[in-house]
C-alpha cells in the first residue's frame, strides 16, 4: 500500500478546503470500500481526509415534506429509523440486503453511493479495465461476466454498480447535496451517475472534490407501500446478481402510481421509466406487470453468459408487484 497523509477534517469547509489542496486525495468514511481498493492498488491517495466526524450523521425532516438523511449517517441506523422504516420501507428492505451487520455498521450513506464496482477485472491491477486504467479495453467483454450489464452498458465497459441502497433511492426520487470550493449544490439521483459511453471512468456527475453532504427523500405516499427483493448466488453476505425495487398505489384494481427501479443489471442503479408507463393507469394484473417488464427490458443487450439476468429481472418484477397488489386489495 502506498504510504498516504492522513488528516481529520473539523467541518465540511475544512474537509473541502483540504481535498481541494491535493487532487490525489480521498474523502473517508467507513472506509468499506476504499480501504478494500487501497489494499489491491487500485486506489492510490496520497491523501485521507477523515469525514466521519462531521455533523453529518442525522436523519431529520425535509422542507417540504420527506426525510433528509446526512452522508455519515451509517446503513445501519438509516435501515432502523422509524420514519424510513414507515414511509419508505424498501430502503430499509434494501439496507438490510446489503453486506453484513458489521460493515452495515461502519459503512455510510455518502460512501455507498460512490463505491465501485466489484468486477474482478477492475479490482486486479495485474488486468487491462478501460474503468481503472482508461484505454486498456474490457476483458469482461470476452471474458467473466456472468453478473455484469445487460442495460445501458458499452463495448468500452460492462460492470455493474453494485450498490442495494442505490436501487431503492433511485425509485423514490432521491436527490444528493454536495458541497464544493465553490460553494453547495445538488444532482438528483437520476442525474448523478454518467452514463458507460467511452468513458467508463467517469462514474458520477459530482464536480471535483466534491463532499456529499446529504441525500433527501423527497415526500412520495405510494413508497409506504413498497418492497425490495434481491436475487444473490447465496443467501448470506454477497452482491445481487439481480435486484427490484417496487412500489405501488393501486385503487380499484387498477395501478394508480408505480415505481421501479433494477439493481445488477447496468453501471448504475436503473430507473425502470418505460415499465412504469405501462403500468401506470392499467390494471394490477401479472399480466401487465409482465407486459411492463418486457417493455423496459427490451433494450437489454446481453452477453453470452449473462441472458439469465433478463428472466431473472422479469420474474422478481411479476413477482413482487403482484405481492404489492395483493396487498392493496385486502
């Protein structure tokens, strides 16, 4: 590991102020993801700037309605706090799916949202990555990629972004606030992450040296009736090889306002738009759930070794609205 400067900010100009000074430096939180990237060399800061003690760590009422959650705020107290658990219970669901108690513990809202893909090209220095050395090609392409893209992805780059949280919060509208040098400033959720294209390196739309601060949740009835259902290759510990998020308003038997969103299947968390225009104003019937699914998944171009993924997707979507459904209706 490359000897690094280690430094603990006081409050969020400071911690600015001293990534600014270095562009080799790294904002830290948990550290569940990049002490993980530092230890294989794929991560090489010159220097840490400790996060983790700013007063970033509550989750309170947003103007307007909604929560606002800090970007210190663990996985693990965001997945236990009565008013997600309430109003938006497929992110505590999705909270709850991911890695283990422990790191659930350590690990934080803004580090979540940022950490990278676990393709094992990218996280072994000895591989060719266009995503870790622009350029060297992608030998997911031809190579291992059982669980990699099959939406939204490019020759240039087929990894998934591996985040549970991510999926949940991309369903219900989030938005991410961030502070910069330059002063505050804020991306919604659907905005933050670029798409593949030819530059897979580029990952999200923060400027640089940007602290995320705070991730808001704005109000949305139909998320109290939602669910989170993640496919993984084992039952404990491990990323989803495919994932829903879903929640559903349904009066009458006919959906009145739907949310969708996939986990596992593109390099970001995937807002599922041409599905929920199918359902919204059509009946809550596994048909038209089907019909829904179908219609997002109809761009899907999948590898050799991953095509499993889009019955997989299909299947958790009938699945769980026709579970949201039935709920509705008793």
């Amino acid at each position: 590991m490359r000897e690094f400067d280690y430094r603990r900010a006081d409050d969020v100009p400071g911690a600015v102020a001293l990534l600014d000074a270095d562009p080799d430096a790294r904002y830290l939180g948990g550290g569940t993801n990049l002490v993980d990237l530092m230890k294989n060399g794929v991560e090489r800061p010159a220097r840490l700037v400790d996060v983790r003690t700013l007063p970033l760590d509550r989750i309170e009422p947003a103007d307007g309605g909604g929560l606002r959650i800090g970007a210190t705020v663990t996985n693990s107290d965001l997945a236990a706090h009565p008013g997600i658990r309430r109003d938006y219970p497929a992110l505590t669901q999705a909270v709850l799916a991911g890695a283990s108690g422990q790191l659930r513990n350590m690990a934080t809202v803004g580090g979540n949202l940022l950490q990278r893909t676990r393709c094992g090209y990218f996280t072994d220095v000895t591989r060719p990555c266009n995503k870790r050395a622009p350029g060297s090609g992608c030998p997911a392409v031809e190579g291992e990629h059982h669980n990699h893209a099959v939406l939204g992805a490019s020759d240039h780059c087929v990894a998934v972004h591996p985040s549970d949280m991510g999926v949940a919060l991309t369903a219900f509208d989030a938005v991410v606030s961030y502070e910069t040098a330059d002063g505050p400033g804020e991306l919604p959720l659907a905005d933050f992450y670029l798409p593949v294209g030819d530059t897979p390196h580029r990952e999200t739309s923060l400027p640089p040296g940007a602290l995320i601060t705070h991730v808001t949740l704005p109000p949305a009835p139909v998320a109290a009736r939602s669910r989170y259902r993640k496919v993984r290759e084992r039952a404990s510990y491990a990323f989803a090889i495919g994932s829903v998020a879903a929640a559903l308003d349904v009066s009458g038997g006919v959906v009145r306002e739907s949310r969708l969103a996939f986990g596992a299947v593109a390099s970001r968390p995937w807002r599922a738009r041409a599905a929920e225009r199918v359902l919204n104003g059509a009946p809550a019937t596994a048909e038209y759930f089907a019909a829904a699914a179908d219609a997002e998944l109809a761009a899907a171009r999948p590898l050799p070794d991953n095509g499993y993924k889009v019955t997989l997707i299909r299947n958790l979507v009938v699945a769980v609205l026709s579970e949201l459904a039935e709920e509705a209706a008793r």
